[in-house]
C-alpha cells in the first residue's frame, strides 16, 4: 500500500502482473536451456551409439572375412589331403619294383656252381589291421564318417628251385640273398639229392619275402595265381 503522501497513477495489479510475466520469462528460458540440454545429450547419445555400431558393424566383417578365410584354408587342405589320397591310390596301382629287377638281383646273388630252375611269385593282397574304436560301449552314431579308402597293397612271395654242387654253395647264396635289400625272411625249406645229367647235385629250394610293398598292377581283388619263370 502506497504512503498517504504519495500519490500512484500505475493501476494496483501492475506490479503483480510485472512480477508475474518476469516469472514466466525466467521460467520459459530455464525450460528452453533444459530442453536444449537434453537434446544436445540426446544427439550425443545418438551419435556415441552409431559410432558403436559402426564400430560393431566392422568387427562383425572382420569376424566374417576371418571365417571365410578359415573356411578356404580348410577347404584347400581338405582338397590337399584328397589329392594326395588319390596319388597314392594311384601309386599303389603301380608295380613299385619290376619283375626285371628281381631277377636281376637273384642273378647277382648267384655263387659260382649254382644254377636256378625255377623262380616263381605269389601275390596276397595285404589285409590292414582294423583301425581301433575309442569307445566300444557307445552305439554308432546314424552319420558316422566312412572311413577312407586303403591303397591297395599286395605282400609278394617268392621261391626258388635251384642246384648246386654242394651245401656249401647253397648257404652262399642264401646268404647273400638275405644281405640283398630287395628281399627278407629267406629260409631254406628243402634241400636233397638230385640226379641232373647222371650227376648227383643238391637241389634246393629257397622261400623269401619281397621287402617292398608291390601292389597289383590292375587293383583287381586279390591275385593267389603263380607266376612261373623255367630257368635253363
């Protein structure tokens, strides 16, 4: 209320209206700076997110090229692996040591005085020992993996019909045959009289083992047929 001695001309509410809209001011710039607040912390959030993202987006390629390039490397050993199995097949459909050269080799070791008859071999196709089972008691799965394909191996024998003049010679060329490293297991399996041309000399008998795996020229099943060379 004004002094008695003074004398207003502003209408009563003016200063409550003038309070009033300063209040409204301060209140309209307050609410304006918080709303600016939160929205610049809002585009800071947004842009701190899609740079994560981005940043995940790069990690997950990155991620995805490592595994297309493991998945090539596993591919090309798996195709690596499966070209070598195939050479070896093809290897093992070979004739690893000619027929030539095993006789060769038992003309080398012939002693003097001692003739061949015969010489013949024997092919058995190699059986290979079954591979073991980590887990008898556990019932096989519906999709094992097939197992993979064996060369095909055959274990050569061979024997030999010769004469000679006496034991001494044969023990000779026996041992010469086992210190040769084309052949192994030489034993003597029958030693006797023989008359040859009205002479008496001793005819013998010699089975061996070829030391190299030989397989079958033609992979065909397994070949128990002889093969017979007369020696005169």
């Amino acid at each position: 209320m004004n002094a008695p001695n003074q004398v207003s001309f502003l209408p009563d509410d003016y200063l409550d209206r003038k309070l009033q809209r300063r209040t409204n001011i301060i209140c309209l710039v307050l609410a304006v700076l918080v709303m600016g607040g939160i929205g610049s912390a809002f585009a800071l959030d947004q842009q701190s997110i899609n740079r994560i993202v981005q940043q995940q987006r790069i990690v997950d390629q990155s991620y995805a090229d490592a595994a297309a390039r493991i998945t090539q490397l596993h591919d090309l050993q798996t195709k690596q692996q499966r070209v070598s199995h195939q050479a070896e097949m093809s290897a093992s459909l070979l004739e690893k040591v000619p027929r030539s050269l095993v006789l060769a080799q038992v003309t080398n070791c012939l002693p003097v005085g001692v003739s061949l008859l015969q010489l013949s071999m024997e092919s058995h196709r190699h059986v290979f020992a079954p591979l073991p089972v980590a887990n008898p008691t556990q019932a096989p799965t519906a999709r094992a993996p097939k197992p993979a394909e064996q060369p095909v191996v055959f274990d050569v024998s061979l024997r030999l019909t010769g004469v000679a003049a006496t034991d001494v010679q044969v023990a000779q060329f026996i041992n010469h045959l086992s210190r040769c490293e084309l052949f192994k297991d030489v034993n003597l399996a029958i030693s006797d009289e023989y008359q040859m041309q009205g002479d008496t000399v001793r005819r013998f008998v010699v089975d061996m083992t070829l030391a190299a795996d030989v397989p079958h020229h033609d992979g065909s099943p397994a070949n128990t047929d002889t093969a017979a060379l007369e020696l005169k």
